[in-house]
C-alpha cells in the first residue's frame, strides 16, 4: 500500500512525483503505461517529429472529423518516463495571463494569474528554457517580413509579453531535448519513498464500498491490483484521464450504460469539453536561402556533439501572436516558422504554421468498448464552429501575406500547395478544410468548477465532485485551453495541487 498512487508519468507525474516524494515518510507509486525514454534516443530537437508513430507514441486517431471533410486525424500522445514532452516541439510558452484570469472568473478562485504566476516562476527554473542558438538564415528573413510588415516585435514571449513576432524560449539545454522526467523525475529517482513502475497500464479505479481503494491495472499479460493509503492522482492526459473514470463507473449514466459499465456516479462532463487548437500548415518552395535541408551535411551535424549545429534546433524557434481582429483584449492567434519541408514534399522549403487560440468548437472523448487496452474514442470536432473558421482564415491569410513581404519574398519560390493569386474565401476555407490537423494541445476532458457546474469533474482542488481520494491533475482539468502551447501551463496545475496535497497534509 503507498500513501499516493500517481497515474501517469507525463509533465503533470513527473511534477507530483518528485513534489510528494520529496517528504521522505510519504510514499508514492508512480504508474507509466510507457517505458523509460532513454531506451530510445530522443536527445535530438530536430528529430523530433520522427518520434510520433514510434513506441514513444500512444498512435491515437480522431473520429472522422465532419469539419475536415471526412478526415481522419492522428492525434500524437507521448508514452514514456516524460510523457509528450518525450515527442513535443519542446516550446516554452505560458499562455497569457487572462487565460488564467478567465479561469477563475469560471468559478475556480486561486488560480488566476497573480496566483499562478509563482509556480510559473518554479517551473521556468526548473526547466530553464533557453533561445535556440542555432538559426537559419531563413529564420531572420521571416523575421525581418514580419517586422516589415508593420508588427510589434518581441524579444521573447513571457508573461503577457505576448502579442508580435519574435524567438520562442526552448526546453532544449546543452543542444538536447530537456523532458519533465529530465528536470522533474531524474533528481527523485533514486528516492527510497518514490516507487516508478513502467509498462503499466491502469485500467480502472478500485472501490471498497463508496470509497477509493486503489487501482487494477495490466503488465506482463497479468492483471494485477494495488491499494492507496490517501490518494489517486490520475495525470494520464485529456485522452485517458477521462478513459478511466469512465472505465470506473465514473461519468455521463445513458453513455456508461450503454457499454454496459455500472454506473457509480452520474458525472455528465466526464470526457465533454474537448479543445485543441487547430493547426493549418503552409509549404513553399524557396531558393537562395540556408534552410535546414541545406544544413544537412555530415560536417554540419558533427556540431551536435558539443550542443551546437542545425541538430539542436528544434525547427520551431520562431513565430508570434496576432489577433485576429478588434476589440480582442488578447492574441487569438499563433504562427510558427518551420525552416524546411517534412518528408513528404522533398527539396527546399519552409512552412508557415498557423493555430487557433481560442477555437469556440468543442468535442469530446469517449469509450470505444470496455477494454481498457483500447484506444478511446476521441471526436475534436475542429472547425464545426464558424467563427474558427472565420478566424483561422485571417491567419491563415497573413501567414501566406508574410512570404511576400521583404526579404522572405525573394526566397519564395511558390507555395506547394495550390494557392492562386485570386483566391477567394471560399477557396481558401476549402484549402482550410483540406489542411487543418491537430496542434497537439488537447484539453478540457475533466474540466474543473464549482459543484453547480454541470460540465465540470473536478473542483478547484482537482478532487473528482462527490468523492475522496482522487484528483485528476493534467490538461484535462483545463476549464478553457491557454493561448499557448500546454506544456508550461500543465506543469504549473501540478505544482500547484503538489502544494495542496502536502499543506492538507500539514
């Protein structure tokens, strides 16, 4: 029996393991369905994308999304010691602080931004982010077309600082991938109170009566059982932290029933509220310009070695935040610059990556069966709002705007997709509709409010409405998605429960 049972080592596990342990009388058992990801080298930025589809990815597909003509799409998770810090673009971004504002004015006092920003403090030392030190030159010709066309310029993008264009912070440190098991996990590994067991995967809540006692969970072709002294902290992610409450009897009664799960609580927002922010890449050809296709000689990866070369940048070190239109008071907007062409549209290149903020669709995450082996089934819904699609075409305009602009524009070849001069709206919705994917930030599955709240799972503690020992603390919790990638603001949700459970604690 351990105090604390922690389902999940991604950015959220890794955060409590090391916060609760850290009390040497506490004992903890942290539960990973993936293995340790130094069995497989993931230490290098650029390589990145190579990792999803790899045993470091839960593989996961949407629905056939109806905003997307019918397209299935791949919804990368990470599995592993990590979690998708092991597979992400590693980027450093907080989000802005009326995220965390909107938060609390959603019934959830104690975590608006003023209360929030000293565990984003704790996680930016932590982490130690830094600026990508190695840049293309077709990096500064993006730049430079932003700045010449009229937008404010940012250094970096911190606390607010948020809206133009500028060098996004990395989890990259000495030229290698810095996960949340690196910063987080490592320095408590060997701690005699921490217990890691890894291909594990839980496949539901355990009750004594009314009450929580434990976990069952699958490893080794064996299903095995393990009690909890005080709590389960489940942090499996906006796709499985939902999968097994539901899988426990925990969630809307006419869609448990219907697979045939006892019902132990009726709570309708289990798996509802998904956001993601829908993500449209641009390709284009370009010529005369150092990309990172003509950074890839042997003698320009040789640098790799020290921390230097075109191998420790992670490909996303640049971008910015727009609104997408008047009287926003915050940027609804992001772009990202890649400096080269994905394996499917070989040659020289580069793309201009253009998110959603603040998409108003919102899906949700299922049972496929009672089979907690199975993938659950998840529907984004993207694009089924108009006002996203209105939106994601204004920035989806500026973007291809930019690579006309000085000194980009002398660079562009012509983009690889068709996109013709005299493009209406309606043409470029359905190149909209043709590209749009995922931006790899699903959240909102468990949302967190007050009790009156129908949608809401968890309250301001993260404790699941209408029962003891046990919290869900990961992006699932996230009652409105932040401007921003989620990894930052994930990890400051578990460093602020940690702080919780040891005060409760006394």
């Amino acid at each position: 029996m351990y105090d604390y049972i922690i389902v999940g080592a991604g950015a959220a596990g890794c955060v409590l393991a090391n916060r609760l342990s850290a009390r040497s009388k506490t004992s903890v058992l942290l539960l990973e369905a993936g293995e340790d990801g130094e069995k497989r080298d993931v230490s290098v930025p650029l390589a990145w994308s190579t990792l999803q589809g790899s045993e470091l990815d839960w593989q996961f597909d949407s629905d056939a999304q109806m905003g997307l003509n019918g397209r299935v799409v791949p919804q990368p998770r990470g599995k592993g010691l990590g979690g998708s810090s092991l597979i992400n673009a590693m980027m450093f971004v907080m989000g802005h602080p009326a995220d965390f504002d909107r938060w609390a004015a959603l019934g959830n006092p104690g975590w608006d931004f003023a209360s929030m920003r000293p565990h984003y403090e704790t996680v930016r030392e932590m982490m130690r982010p830094a600026l990508v030190s190695h840049q293309v030159a077709v990096e500064k010709a993006f730049l430079e077309a932003a700045a010449n066309a009229g937008y404010p310029m940012q250094d970096r993008f911190e606390e607010g600082k948020q809206e133009g264009f500028g060098r996004y912070l990395a989890n990259i440190r000495k030229g290698k991938r810095y996960s949340a098991a690196e910063a987080y996990l490592k320095p408590a590994i060997y701690r005699s109170n921490l217990t890691i067991r890894t291909g594990v995967h839980v496949m539901n809540l355990l009750f004594k009566d009314d009450r929580i006692a434990g976990v069952r969970y699958f490893k080794d072709d064996e299903v095995r059982e393990v009690k909890v002294n005080k709590e389960i902290i489940l942090c499996a992610g906006a796709c499985q932290s939902p999968q097994i409450l539901l899988l426990s009897g925990l969630g809307p009664t006419e869609h448990l029933r219907r697979f045939g799960v006892p019902v132990r609580r009726h709570l309708p927002g289990v798996g509802e509220n998904l956001q993601d922010h829908p993500l449209v890449l641009l390709p284009y050809r370009s010529k005369n310009v150092d990309t990172l296709i003509a950074s890839r000689d042997l003698k320009k990866m040789l640098p790799f070695f020290f921390g230097r070369g075109p191998l420790t940048t992670n490909a996303t070190a640049v971008g910015g935040f727009l609104r997408s239109g008047e009287g926003l008071t915050a940027p609804d907007l992001q772009f990202v610059f890649v400096p080269g062409l994905r394996p499917e549209w070989p040659g020289e290149g580069f793309g201009v990556a253009v998110e959603l903020l603040t998409p108003d669709s919102r899906g949700r995450v299922m049972l496929k069966s009672t089979d907690a082996l199975d993938p659950p089934r998840i529907s984004p819904c993207y694009l089924e709002a108009p006002s996203d699609v209105e939106r994601l075409l204004r920035g989806v305009k500026i973007a291809h705007q930019l690579t006309q602009v000085e000194p980009l524009s002398r660079h562009t070849v012509e983009p690889i997709v068709e996109i013709q001069d005299d493009f209406d709206d309606d043409a470029w919705v359905t190149l909209i509709r043709q590209l749009a994917e995922t931006g790899y930030h699903p959240v909102g599955t468990c949302k967190m409010g007050p009790a009156d709240d129908l949608q809401a799972v968890v309250d301001g503690q993260c404790r699941v409405h209408g029962l003891e020992r046990v919290r869900v603390v990961d992006a699932s919790i996230m009652p409105t998605i932040p401007r921003g990638n989620t990894h930052v603001p994930t990890m400051m949700i578990a460093e602020r429960v940690a702080k919780m459970v040891l005060e409760d604690e006394g």
